[in-house]
C-alpha cells in the first residue's frame, strides 16, 4: 500500500449535502456473518474502506464466492470454504493487519468445529484484550490454545452447546462473536451483559431472517434457540453514526453550512444531543441532519453551574469513536468541558498535535482532557502531523480544515481504514485537501 499524506489548506468554508457511507463496525461483523451459511447472502451499502476490503479478501481466500454487484453491493456464498487456507502465509499476514478479523471466529467455531487466527492488529488506542471472547467460547464447549511463540489463537469445538453466559465486560465484537457462535449450538444460550449497539442489533435482525431464534435484540439479555442451518438473505448495512457526529464537529468547527441526508435518526441514539451540549445548533428533519453556519456556540454547564464533563460508555450512552471529535470541536467553542474518554487508556494522546496548533488543552491523565473553548478568537494554526488511529486521524483533519495555514497529515491510511474517499467528499463541499504519494 502507497505511503500517503493528505496536504490540507485551511480556513475551509464547507456548503452542501453529504451521505454518509455505510457502517464500518456493522460491516465488519456483517461481512464475517457470511460464513454461517452455504446459501447466497446479497448485501447493501457496504462502505468501501481498507478494513472492510481486506475482511473480504480473507473470505476469498478461504473459498467464499463474491461477486461485487456495485461500488457498495455484494453477494457472497460460503458453500465450499477452504479450512487449509488457515495454514497459509497469505492468511497470517493479512489476518494480523485488522482487528475485525477477530469476528471470523464464531462463524467458523459454529459452522466448521474449528477456527485459526493470528493476533490481529488495527489502531493502537490501548489494551483492547480478546479475553471476553475466549473465555465464551470455552462455555460454549470450545478447546482454547494460545500460542505464544508465533501469537497464535486455535479454537475447536465440533459440538457447541448452548449455556448461560455472563460477560465480564460489554464488548460489542465480543457479544457478535458469541452470538454468532452460539446460533448453531446444541439448545438455548443466554448472554447477560450483552452489548446492545445498532451493530450488534443489526446482526441479530439478519440471522433471524437467516433462520436463527434470537430473542431480546436491543436489549443486554439475549436468548438463543441454536438451529442445526442457517439459509440466505439480503441485508442493508445502517449509515455509520460515527462519519455522521464527525461530519456535525466539521461543520461546527469551519464554521459551514452542512446537510447531512440518509442519517436514520432513531439509530443515532444520544449523539446529536451530545453535540448540542457543546452549543452546536442543528436542524434535525425525520432524516437529515441540518447544521447552519454559527459564528460561535458555547458550551453548556451543569444545572448547578459547574463545568460540564462528557464521558463515554457502551449504548445507549455516547461511543468513545467519537470523543476525539467533540474534543476537537470544543476548542473552538465558548466555555469549558472536561472529556472523559474511559473505555480506552491511549485514544487521548493525539491532543498533543492539537496543542501544537494552538488549541488551550489540558492534559489531566490518559483519560481525561480539560478543553478551554477560545471561541473563535485563536484560530488554530497548520502543522506537520501523523495519524495515530482512525478516530483521532479525522480529528486531525478537522482541525486541519479549520486552521489558519497549510497542514500535512501522515499516515492516512489509517484514516483510509475507516473513513470512504473522505479527501473527494469533503472537496466536493468545498475542502482543498489534497492526496500525495510520498517517495
């Protein structure tokens, strides 16, 4: 892959409508999905982003059939998968490189007995252990081998069967990946703590059109009738909720009047009203989001008028993907907030570009981040900057946008991991963001 940097002109003045593309973390559980059935599955609005093209380059490789319909249309059938592939160097190497492919292991576990994978990779945000995951399947009657030497994970259980399940922590990777195993399981599994994001919701409404017995979608109990097959269907994936919050911060932060169209609002939960918290107006119709110019907005306090803090938490409260987009666009604000980012020890270290560019940041610890709002009247200035993780990359480039002078971005594959074509959407509103291939 080219090593690119995005070259970004600021004081960017944005107008139109954009779409947000389809969900990255649906697709990534979605797309693995495909492996439980030899039936053919279409589906829709898959976003077209690294991650995503590289999950489905492994199921390739493991004998899955696809055929892309369209830019965003699959279809996929896993009626002779080659379980040989595992042993492959090709499967290693690419099987490290994402961390969705973590989500390969309940789908195999449940239709082959059986399920390889090496350490997989993706952004270096914290310890984001697998333990939930492991520890389910060996309730479930799978045999667990870690090896150590080569980082390795073997699975094997050719006769799961359903049991009661309470998981040490809500992981939303983790509860797909017990569901998905536990479909075909031998009788009725019970997963208490389960995650309940649209993700996670989305899946369970397609296997059960798939044939599966899934009860309690939505909710952080769910009860599983296993079933001995599972047949084929047509699945939309949602707009991803995290391109729609990053595209209301860009807009509050250039200072742009932007429409966001196709947003499904009653699967963004919290997140416009969190983003009002920091002042932002925005017109919401029954699916779009309207955000009009602002010269400036001011960030609410608490009802007894001490600072607001903000923090994140697993559905229905606010995702941590996009605490790094309400922290940029607090400090263009009026006013103060502390951001609590608890889920994920390392996702705050990027303050320390915007700090470069201006912005007044205090850094408390690795999870707290006390923001003083300038209101406009210290515009940021552009700088050279390299892109931790997905999140934190378009963080950057907002604030890039914003900013009085010329910034380069490095490393935007990982913003490329997450984000569609994000440098020609923004342009065609206006931006003048630029790709270049470095020697």
């Amino acid at each position: 892959m080219a090593n690119e940097a995005f070259i970004v002109q600021g004081n960017a003045k944005l107008s139109g409508k954009i779409t947000p593309q389809g969900a990255k973390n649906e697709a990534l559980q979605i797309v693995s999905a495909v492996l439980l059935s030899e039936d053919l599955i279409t589906l829709e609005n898959v976003p077209d982003i690294v991650d995503v093209q590289k999950l489905i380059a492994l199921l390739t490789g493991l004998g899955v059939k696809v055929n892309r319909l369209s830019k965003n249309s699959y279809t996929f059938q896993a009626d002779d998968i080659d379980l040989q592939y595992f042993a492959s160097a090709d499967y290693q190497a690419e099987a490290r490189k994402i961390r969705g492919s973590v989500m390969l292991l309940g789908p195999l576990l449940a239709r082959f007995g059986k399920a390889f994978l090496p350490k997989p990779g993706g952004d270096k945000i914290g310890r984001r252990r697998l333990d939930t995951h492991f520890l389910a399947f060996k309730k479930l009657g799978a045999e667990f081998k870690y090896e150590e030497s080569g980082d390795n994970y073997y699975l094997d259980g050719s006769s799961l069967k359903g049991t009661y399940i309470h998981m040490d922590e809500i992981s939303v990777t983790g509860t797909a990946n017990i569901v998905m195993a536990a479909v075909l399981a031998e009788g009725e599994t019970q997963i208490y703590n389960a995650a309940c994001e649209p993700y996670l919701q989305q899946l369970c409404k397609m296997l059960n059109r798939m044939g599966a017995k899934i009860s309690g979608v939505g909710s952080n109990l769910l009860t599983i009738q296993g079933v001995t097959q599972l047949g084929g269907t047509t699945h939309r994936i949602l707009p991803d909720m995290i391109e729609i919050g990053s595209f209301i911060g860009l807009a509050a932060m250039t200072n742009s009047d932007i429409t966001i169209t196709d947003v499904n609002i009653p699967m963004l939960g919290n997140i416009p009203a969190t983003f009002q918290k920091l002042g932002i107006q925005m017109n919401i119709g029954e699916d779009y989001i309207h955000i009009p110019e602002q010269d400036t907005y001011e960030i609410q306090t608490f009802i007894d008028g001490s600072i607001l803090t903000i923090y994140d938490a697993p559905w229905p409260g606010f995702t941590p993907d996009l605490m790094s987009i309400l922290l940029v666009a607090a400090t263009q604000a009026k006013g103060s907030v502390l951001i609590h980012q608890k889920m994920f020890e390392s996702r705050l270290f990027f303050v320390d570009k915007l700090i470069d560019m201006g912005a007044q940041i205090i850094l408390c610890d690795p999870h707290r981040a006390t923001i003083i709002g300038t209101e406009r009247n210290y515009q940021l200035r552009g700088i050279s900057m390299t892109s931790p993780d997905i999140r934190a990359g378009v963080s950057l480039l907002i604030a890039a946008l914003s900013a009085k002078s010329e910034s380069t971005i490095y490393n935007i594959n990982q913003i490329d991991r997450g984000y569609e074509n994000i440098d020609g959407r923004l342009n065609a509103l206006g931006a003048n963001i630029k790709r270049v291939t470095l020697s």
